[in-house]
C-alpha cells in the first residue's frame, strides 16, 4: 500500500515539479502513513527506484540508445547501463532516507 501511493504520487508530482520533489511525496506519505522504519526506508526505496528505472528506460528506448550513451561517454562511465543502474539507486537512496525521515518525524511528534 505504501509502495503504490508513492509510486502514483511521486510519477504525478514529477510531470509537474522537480525532480526533487519525489523526496517531498516520500517524506510526506511516509509522515502520514508508514508504521515501521524499514517499511518506510524499502517503500520509498523501492518506489523512487522503478520510477526512475521506468523514466530511464523510456528514453532510452525512444532515443534508441543515443541520449543514454552520449551521457555516459560525458560522465565516462562509458556504458548507458552502468548508468541507468547508478541513477536508479542514487533516486532510490534519495527515496528510502527521505521516507524513513519522515517516519521518524511523525514518531518524534507521538
């Protein structure tokens, strides 16, 4: 359940803010919703990364591998999937912290 509203929102908010603002949805579903630290954490982990993952791919996809490949070779990471891979879990880390961050608020709060 956790998964899934930060998934929904977190896609939503992205068409029309920042991309930071998938730490926002995470810190504030998690804030109303989360009951464990580590559910929290995975949850928004989990959720942040196959967006990314999913945001990823599309363009690399629609671009045939071009976009994915000159950010690489720029980055000289010299693979697209090395960086796909580094940009699912730089947004999944981004996710999990800012959730478990706000499941500790809430309980600083109780």
């Amino acid at each position: 359940m956790l998964f899934l509203l930060i998934l929904l929102l977190s896609l939503l908010a992205q068409f029309f803010l920042p991309w930071w603002s998938i730490a926002v949805v995470c810190f504030g579903v998690a804030f109303l919703r989360a009951t464990r630290g580590g559910q929290a954490f995975l949850a928004g982990f989990l959720a942040i990364g196959v967006t990314w993952l999913g945001a990823a791919l599309f363009w690399h996809l629609v671009t045939d591998g071009l976009l994915s490949t000159r950010v690489a070779t720029m980055l000289t990471i010299n693979s697209p999937w090395l960086l796909m891979a580094a940009t699912v879990l730089v947004a999944g880390v981004v996710g999990g912290i800012s959730a478990l961050s706000g499941f500790y608020v809430r309980r600083v709060f109780a």
